[in-house]
C-alpha cells in the first residue's frame, strides 16, 4: 500500500467531495477543515455532512469551526436517535441528491450513514472512498461475515485508512494496495501541543483551576468493558507498591459512562480513593490542559481500533504506555523510544509497562519529546491530503468503468 503522499496526477475537472459523519466532534472538524484547505487549494469543493447535532455516544458540546469546507446537517439540533433508520437513509440520500458530488467518502460499513452514501454512489455512478480503521484483530473474524465485507469493499475505487495494520485489512478484503492511503486517524497536532505547553507555563494556576495532583498518570476514555479501566486500577495499585518512590504518582481517570460505580467501587476496594481522581467527561477546549500537566499517558483497551488519545498524548509531547490491542499502536508507538506497549489482558504486564514508562525522568522527558517529533507526519494535514489523493482515484476509476 502507498505510504507517501505522492500525487496521483494532475486534476483535470473540478472535483466535488462531500464526506459523511453521524456527527462531527471537533476531531471531525479539525480533519474536514485542513482537507477543506487542499481541495480549496486545487479548486475543488469539500462538502461535510453529518447526520445530527447530538447522539448518545459523546458527550460533547455542539462544536462550529471550520471555514474551509461546506457543512451540512441533516437533522440540525437534534439527536440522531430520534429518527428510524429508514428517516436517516432517505435524508440522507436527499442531502446528496441536492448537493451532487461526483466522489462520497463513506465511514466504514457499519453505520446507516455508510450504507446509504454507497447505496447513493451505485445509484448515482458516483465514485466511493471506503474511511477505515479497522484491522484484523479487532475481533473475532467469521468467515462468513469477511465474504460480506469483500462484497462491500469491490464497490469501492478507493480507501482512506488509519495506519499499516488496517491497510493490510482492506487490501485482505479485496482492495489494490496502490488505491489506498494512510492518515484517517488525526489529530490537531498544534492545538494540542500549543495548549500543553501554555499549561505548563501556568501550572500553578492550572493545576488549581482544575484540581490536578502534581505528579499524574492520565488516561482518558469512556467508561465501558473494552477500555480496561478495572486492569488499569488494578496495575496502577501495583505500580504504586512496586517501589518507594512510585508511591508518589496518582492517577487522572477522565470519562463518563455506564460503569462509572464499578469503576470507582474498584478504586475504593484497591484503596485508591486518595490517589486516583475522577474529573468526570473533559470538553476538547480542556484536554490540552489535562495532557499538558500530565507526566505520562496510558491507554489500556482490550480493543480499539485507533485510540485518538493516543495522538493527543504524544502531541502534547508524553511518554505513552499504549495496549498492544491498540490500532494506533504499530504506527504510533516506536517500543523504547517514545513509549512502550503491553497485553492488556495481564495486569502483570500493564504494570510492567507503567515501570518502564514512568521510572526515570530524563527518559520520560526524551520518549516525549520522541512523540512529538513521531506524530509530526500523523496530524490533520496528512488526512487532508490523504483525502484529496483518495478522492481523485475514485474519480478516475469510476469514470473509466462508466465510459
């Protein structure tokens, strides 16, 4: 599969390209808007649609921003869940229908939004650009259920993915490795870098505002079975206890969510009550704040396709302990240099990984400053042009079959 960002030719015709979303988060924003900026920069359109202004699933505020691409809702203030499937896929197609594009780039297979903007793009002789992230071990695969997904896949002329681990999966699912590009998965690198650094000029102040220890282990995610916060309680308690001077670290747990009285029962039950902090769901305009005055990141999931909190993390320049379930992890988490990885599986071995990240400051201080310069070629600007490059082979490719 193509790594570099290599043009794949000269644009011919101008080229419209609207992106679909259940919602946008400011993670959606901060992409759409540096894609916005490319296709601007080629005279071509970027048109994003989302679903709704809220869903069940994040807790963030509704979120404006971007002047460089066209946003469209389809169900302005309101929840998504307010509508069947059926109302989702006839609005949408109706939102296409009116703005025409000759290239849709689709979210997975999953989503209701995915299947109706493939269903468009066949109707319409549109071209289709498959957004992935997910990988072979994500899950257990079915044989059955990887025949249907191959079905899907050959309807696309291209795909934007995560990282290597997920273009090795749709090439596995019947795609041309030279039709697809890297960098779905990104963050805006200087807002987090830029708000981190301004919180450490202002620790004492910041450190007040927000109720933050000195001395910190972050980790950020909701509270569900598959983010592993119980095995994470359970390696931080042997962290601790593990030698004298790791008695001094505490731990920053952000995250809302349905296990929210487990979790913290856990933490009474290992002791932790005084060590381990709950500030609740954190709004995007307070993460940099957080990573900023962290001394390292954990990620524990037992699965995760990504993990864009791992982006944020080395962009606030921290070391990272990230599970070895992790998308991201591959591509993100060179072992020894700016971070380590583990089975998420063994508190043994998370607790093992705490050690190697957290025991030595000179090396903590150099494996962040390793993430920094590692996700440098990871942020919004490669998505944009990624973007861009993935939308012209659907152009071109869908045109040569419909001559």
């Amino acid at each position: 599969m193509t790594e570099d960002n290599a043009s794949t030719g000269p644009n011919t015709v101008p080229l419209r390209c609207a992106i679909l979303f259940p919602r946008f988060g400011p993670y959606h924003v901060a992409r759409l808007d540096a894609a916005g900026k490319v296709f601007k920069a080629n005279g071509c359109e970027l048109i994003g649609i989302e679903t709704a202004t809220m869903d069940p699933t994040y807790e963030w505020d509704v979120y404006e921003g971007g002047s460089h691409f066209k946003r469209l809702t389809v169900f302005p203030e309101e929840n998504s869940t307010a509508h069947s499937r059926r109302e989702i896929r006839g609005a949408i197609i109706r939102e296409l229908d009116t703005c025409t594009p000759d290239v849709v780039a689709i979210p997975g297979w999953q989503y209701i939004e995915a299947r109706s903007g493939l269903m468009w793009c066949r109707q319409s002789h549109a071209g289709a650009v498959l957004m992935s992230e997910s990988s072979w071990h994500d899950f257990p695969r079915h044989w059955w259920k990887e025949s249907v997904k191959k079905m899907l896949v050959r309807q696309y002329q291209s795909a934007l993915v995560g990282g290597s681990a997920h273009a090795d999966y749709v090439v596995r699912l019947g795609m041309s490795p030279d039709k697809v590009r890297m960098g779905y998965d990104a963050v805006d690198n200087d807002y987090f870098q830029t708000g981190a650094d301004a919180a450490r000029e202002n620790a004492e102040a910041i450190r007040a505002k927000f109720k933050l220890p000195k001395t910190f282990l972050l980790a950020s995610g909701r509270f569900i079975h598959k983010k592993n916060f119980f095995r994470l309680l359970q390696a931080f308690s042997a962290f601790r206890a593990g030698h004298e001077a790791n008695a001094a670290w505490e731990l920053v747990l952000c995250g809302d969510g349905q296990l929210r009285d487990d979790i913290h029962a856990e933490c009474h039950r290992l002791g932790l009550n005084d060590v381990v902090h709950f500030p609740g769901f954190v709004q995007y305009e307070n993460l940099p704040a957080y990573y900023g005055l962290a001394s390292a990141f954990v990620h524990p999931s037992t699965t995760e396709q990504w993990g864009l909190v791992v982006n944020e993390a080395m962009a606030a320049g921290l070391p990272v302990a990230v599970s070895s379930r992790c998308g991201s992890a591959p591509t993100l988490v060179d072992v020894g240099k700016n971070g380590t990885q583990f089975d998420p599986y063994s508190v043994d071995d998370m607790t093992r990984a705490l050690h190697d990240t957290c025991s030595d400051p000179a090396r903590m201080h150099a494996m962040g400053a390793a993430s920094q310069e590692r996700i440098k070629d990871w942020g919004v600007e490669r998505f944009g042009t990624s973007l861009w490059e993935a939308a012209k082979i659907a152009l071109v490719e869908r045109t040569q079959k419909t001559k």
